[in-house]
C-alpha cells in the first residue's frame, strides 16, 4: 500500500513539474521574441485581470455552501422521498443559481465599464 501511495506522489510531482516547466519556459521564450521584435518589456502587463474570475468564484462557493445547508436541512426533516438526494440536488440547484446570478453581476459590471 506504501508503494502505491509513494509511486503515486512521485507521479503527481513529476507531473505538477513538467507542466510548470513548460509553463514557464514558454513564457520566457515569447517574452524574449517580443524583446528581440521591439516591443516593450512591460507588455503584458495588467492584461491579467483576475478580478471578475475571483468574484465568481466567490459568488459559486457562497452557492454551494448555501446549497450544503439547505441540503442538511432538508436531510434533517426525515423525509423518505427526498432523502438521499437532497445534498446533491441543493448543491447544484444552487449551484446553478449561483452561476446564474455571477452572469449577470459580471454582465453589468462590463456594461458599466
């Protein structure tokens, strides 16, 4: 069992790695293509703007952690028929919702901008 775990993590490691690797010697590469072209160091620069990507994932947890409570609730009341599906099916109900509501929260937010 140790064996598998071990061979496992060195795996996921090697793997975690290779893609980083690549990753970044990628970049470095069109980095220097750019320099080597006349193009400013500074270039890519605030064209990453995880600000809409963090509000939404924000906005799905809050939905899934409100779906894991209403969830809980509805296993707390003993119902027969609804049982064993009320945790999956309040997770994505309002997961849903959730992804719903950042649509349009990110909709107005670039309408404004």
């Amino acid at each position: 069992m140790q064996i598998t775990s071990a061979a496992l993590f060195i795996a996921v490691s090697l793997a975690v790695f290779g893609i980083s690797y690549y990753y970044f010697t990628t970049r470095h590469r069109e980095r220097m293509t750019l320099l080597e072209k006349g193009m400013p160091p500074d270039f890519f620069k605030d064209t990453n703007n995880y600000l809409h990507l963090i509000l939404m994932l924000g906005i799905v947890s809050i939905g899934i952690s409100i779906g894991i409570g209403t969830g809980a609730l509805l296993r707390s009341l003993e119902i027969e028929e609804i049982n064993g599906l009320a945790f999956p099916l309040m997770i994505f109900f309002f997961l849903g919702i959730s992804l719903i509501v950042s649509y349009f929260i990110l909709k107005r937010l670039q309408k404004n901008n």
